[in-house]
C-alpha cells in the first residue's frame, strides 16, 4: 500500500487542452519499417476516447509530461464524440503526419483493427493503454489495474454496502469499451458466488462517458427499479453522474453508490455519504507509464514480449505479462480505496 500511495502522491499539474487539434507541430519524422525517427524529430501520440472527460484530460497530461521529459514532442487528439469511426479518422491522420507511435483508448476493441495495423505496417510502434484494442492491433497494452481485482472489488463493496441482500444496476460508460465490458464480464462472474444469491443485478445501463446522457441513465435506473440499492459506475463520468443525481434526490444512505472515481469530483459525495467508498489509480501516472512505454517501443528497449523489461522514469521498473486476451499487458498497479478517512486529501491532489 505504501509503494502505491507513493506512486498516487507524485502528481503532475496539468491543465485542459485543446484535444481535437494537435498540439505540437514540430518538424517530421521519418518512419519506414527500418527507419527510427531522429530524436529530434520524433512524435509521440496519444489519442483518447473523447473530449471533455477530466479523467482523460488527466491521462493525456501524464504521457505529455513523460514525453516532454524525454525531450519529444507529444501529440494529444481526441474526437468529441466517443466512437469508433471518429478515432479511426484521427488515427489516418497521425500516420500521415508519420508520427513515431501511436497510444490509443479504444473506443472499440476490434473496430480499430485495420488502421492500426495500416499504421504498424508503416513502422509506426501501436499500442493501447486504459482501454484495450486486439491482441492483433497492437504491441501491448497498458492497464491500470488487474482487470479481475477490479470487477470482484467493485461488486465486492457494493454487496458490501447494502448488507448482502437487494437490487443493483451497473452504469457504465459505451457498450463497446474493452476495459468497461472486461470489468462487467468479472462482477458478473463474482456474482456467481451463492455468497450472492440474495444480490440481483437489474440493469446495465450506457452513459457512453457524456455527462448528460449518464444522469440521464441514472435517473431512469431509479425511476425503472423503485427498489434499487447500489449503483456501481465503472467509470469517471458516470460515477459523478450518479452522485450528483442520488444527492439531489436526497437518497442517500437508501441508494449507495460506488465505482471508479476522480476523488476532486466525488469528495462531495463521499462526504455526504451517497459514496461511502470508491476506488481508482492515478490517471496522471496511467499516462506517464504509457509515454515511457512509447519511447521503449520506439527505441528497442521493449517489443511487447512477456519478459521485456524497461524503467519508466519516476514509476520505476516494468515488466511485460500475459494479458487475458491473448496479448501482452504493463500494469500500472492495484486500485486504491477513497473514503472518508481520506478523501480531504486526495481532493487536493487530483
């Protein structure tokens, strides 16, 4: 626990961008199959889900500051809308900018597939971070967490919360998120345990990661299921959502919330008690660890073998595993607990 607070207190400070345009124009960089961009002129990209999301911002902020450190130059893009076609369109246009590698948040695991292996064929370095392509589609794939710890957690505190017995209903962000349905598929399989018997999942509803649209959802699993107990939110944006709408009802401690947080946007909600708990990873570090992953691609260090070995600068020492995919994954580490004995702090940092 010591090792992971350590790595949440180290913060970079980063501020909203202007994610539908490149930021960096930079010179080129040449990148044939057997060609490495120079240092000098070498683009590193990232492009997230969509734009307007804090966790993403976040994200993005990280890779900026550990491809700057490096002295490259980082190239941050996201569509407004969190879909497939709209990445793959951003997607064509970094490889004609000829950028060093390409760090994606799929909005879809395998709809992404044949631009991104266009991108790979032109020796640009592909990976995903957060939310995950096909094995197929990429190098390796950066993850926040173990992807099973986090879904039997999740159901884990909500059972948790309502005593072992009621109603409960998933509000997660798109459909077609790897990360979001990986995450599901194990509360769904923790939910087999008779531990459970007396738990019923009612709904899983789609905020797609818009503000709007996930009060929206959460408003109508109150109205659908009047016997409602738990809501558990996967995500930044719908978690937010929820608490925003079960305080302004005034239900809390009768429906309990939780998920995966941003805790300056969820303090209030664990203060007032509609959130007793929930649990995240620093997005600044998740990003940071993919800037590093990007250069060591780049340069040879790593190809995406289970074994591969590289420092990610503050963070430490990496080493490539087995995903459950099929693929090859870097874990960033375990999800951390937010609650009253801590979020005044947290809210602070991030």
């Amino acid at each position: 626990m010591r090792k992971i607070i350590g790595k949440l207190a180290v913060i970079v400070a980063v501020t909203a961008f202007a994610l539908p345009v490149a930021l960096f124009a930079g010179g080129s960089a040449e990148n044939g199959a057997a060609a490495q961009p120079a240092a000098s002129a070498a683009k590193y990209a990232i492009v997230f889900k969509n734009t307007g999301n804090p966790y993403g911002d976040k994200e993005m902020g990280g890779f900026k500051t550990g491809i700057e450190e490096q002295g490259f130059q980082a190239i941050l893009r996201a569509p407004d809308q969190p879909t497939a076609e709209a990445q793959i369109q951003i997607i064509e246009e970094l490889i004609a900018q000829k950028v060093a590698s390409i760090c994606i948040v799929a909005n879809d695991f395998d709809a992404l597939q044949p631009v991104l292996q266009e991108a790979r064929s032109k020796g640009i370095k592909v990976f995903s971070l957060d939310s995950s392509v096909n094995p197929a589609s990429r190098s390796v794939h950066v993850n926040q967490a173990d992807s099973e710890k986090i879904g039997r957690t999740l159901v884990q505190a909500a059972y948790d919360m309502i005593g072992g017995s009621g109603e409960i209903a998933i509000l997660s962000a798109t459909s077609q998120a790897s990360n979001q349905n990986l995450w599901i598929s194990y509360m769904k399989k923790e939910l087999q345990d008779p531990k459970y018997a007396n738990v019923k999942l009612v709904k899983i509803a789609y905020g797609d990661d818009l503000r709007d649209k996930s009060v929206s959802e959460a408003e109508g699993l109150l109205q659908s299921f009047p016997d409602l107990k738990c809501i558990i939110a996967p995500t930044t944006v719908g978690i937010a959502a929820a608490g925003k709408v079960l305080t302004d009802k005034g239900l809390g401690g009768k429906v309990f919330l939780t998920g995966l947080g941003l805790p300056s946007e969820m303090a209030t909600y664990i203060e007032n008690g509609v959130c007793p708990y929930m649990f995240l990873w620093n997005p600044n570090d998740v990003g940071y660890l993919g800037a590093y992953t990007a250069t060591a691609l780049v340069n040879g260090t790593i190809t995406g073998a289970v074994g591969d070995k590289f420092k990610a600068g503050r963070l430490g020492d990496y080493t490539v595993t087995q995903a459950a995919d099929g693929g090859t994954e870097i874990l960033l580490g375990p999800p951390f607990r937010f609650d009253k004995t801590n979020i005044e702090d947290w809210k602070k940092v991030y």
